[in-house]
C-alpha cells in the first residue's frame, strides 16, 4: 500500500507544534499501526532526519501506552481494541492518515504524538488500592465469599488499562470513566468497602485538580475504550460520591 500521513510534530510542551506530510510506500495489511510507523521511522533515520516519537511498550493490548488519534478516532477506526492492535488492513491504498495525540489540557504533549498521562498515576495514588493487614492475621482474599455478578463487575472495570482514549474521546476531556473505572473495581469488593468513602472523595479531588472536565453524558468514552469499560461505571461513581458526600 501506499499512503500519506499527516502527523503532528512538536518539539516539546512549549513548542506550538504542526502537521508534516510524509509519503509512504511498501505498507502490508498484515503490519500493525505502529509497525507502519516503525517503517516510516527507519526511513526518517536513515535520511537523517529525526524519527517520530510515539508512545508503546507491550504492543499487544495491556500496558495502554499506545494512545494515538487516528483520523480523529483515540485508537483508530476499530472497536476494541488499541493502536497497536489495529492492523493496516484496516485502510486502503492512497488512504491519508491523520496521526495526533490525545489532546486535553490534562495531557501535555512531551514530544511528537506522546503525551504525559501522569495525572492518571495521581489519581490513582489518591486511592486506588486497599489497605491489608499484615500483621499475621490476614484474611486469605479467596475465603471471602463475593456474589459472582459482584466478582464480575469488579473484574470487567478493573479490566481498564489506563490509555486514556476515554479523555481523548470527550468534548469536555472528561477522566470520568477511567476514574469511576478505578473506584467501581474496590467499591463491588468487601476488601475495598473498608476505605470506600475516602477513595472516592480523593480520586474526584484529584480528578478536577487535573484540570480534567466533567461529564455531560455524552457517552464518546464508553464507544472508543479500547477495553469496553461501561458507563454503569460512572452512575456507580456518582452513587459512591454522593453517598460518601452525605457522611461527610
Ligand atoms: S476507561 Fe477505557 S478508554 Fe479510559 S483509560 Fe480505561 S481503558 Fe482507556
Ligand atoms: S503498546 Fe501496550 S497497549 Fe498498545
């Protein structure tokens, strides 16, 4: 295949940034995304000019680093899955491809298409995790008995992998479904209703110390999550926080 990018290039958080053209050729269907941009990468090295910087690690789905807007799309035009999961078979010879980064005020730009998803780290550390007790009478985790529709809830929200898509998608750049992600996996589970009413207190303090949005229902999240994190989430969120504000 042959295909024109349009990628964002900026040299730093300060930089104003702009959209180069690259020609590319010799493109296969069965390379991923970010294979392709491997290509156009050696091909810029070996002209001494300097590569592209994007973010990824794992490339198979799990770490969420890989957070391109493709075409307008966070993770391009499939469902389901991320940028380094889709594959070019998914567009056609002489296609124009428009490669940005996720745009909030929350996520600078470091360079290029990659930017800094830290907020996220902080609001996990707001309250993200349960506290044990490990003084030798620990309770083993599986001899606590949990509904099995509770368990699954817990499992499918914990499932979100922190990418940042769901920002990316919203008119307001709204953290809402990552954070109430984060809040419903502790709040369907016996161990994290110990600390419930603090967590959710902090991480939406965090949240809108970020400077991310709030949420008009818009329901863009929920369509371009890579992991298909629900918008049951966010009601369970706004249940958790309004319940927690009413002790407080
Ligand atoms: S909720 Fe979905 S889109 Fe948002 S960070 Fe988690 S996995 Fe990514
Ligand atoms: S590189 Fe890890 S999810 Fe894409």
């Amino acid at each position: 295949m042959k295909l024109t990018l349009k990628i964002w290039r900026q040299k730093n958080a300060q930089d104003k940034g702009r959209m180069v053209t690259y020609p590319i050729d010799g493109i296969d269907g069965d390379m991923s995304f970010l294979e392709m941009l491997d290509v156009l990468n050696d091909g810029l090295v070996s002209r001494g000019e300097e590569p592209v910087v994007f973010d990824h690690d794992c490339r198979e789905g799990i770490c969420g680093s890989c957070s391109l807007q493709i075409n307008g799309e966070p993770h391009g035009p499939d469902r389901l899955i991320t940028t380094c999961q889709l594959h070019m078979r998914k567009f056609s010879d002489g296609d124009t491809i428009v490669i940005e980064p996720f745009r909030a005020k929350a996520f600078p730009v470091i360079k290029d298409l990659m930017v800094d998803r830290s907020a996220f780290d902080r609001i996990q550390q707001a309250g993200g995790f349960i506290s044990v007790n490990t003084s030798g009478n620990t309770i083993d985790a599986n001899a606590i008995p949990i509904p099995k529709n509770d368990a699954d809830h817990a499992f499918n929200a914990a499932a979100c992998i922190g990418c940042g898509a769901c920002v990316a998608a919203c008119k307001n750049a709204s953290a809402m479904l990552f954070t109430s992600a984060k809040v419903s996996q502790y709040a369907l589970l016996p161990q994290g209703r110990v600390e419930a009413t603090q967590r959710v207190l902090n991480m939406v303090a965090q949240m809108d110390e970020e400077g991310f949005g709030n949420c008009t229902n818009t329901g863009a999240c929920e369509i371009e999550c890579p992991k298909g994190i629900s918008l049951e989430n966010i009601a369970r969120l706004n249940r958790e926080l309004l319940s927690a504000q009413l002790k407080g």
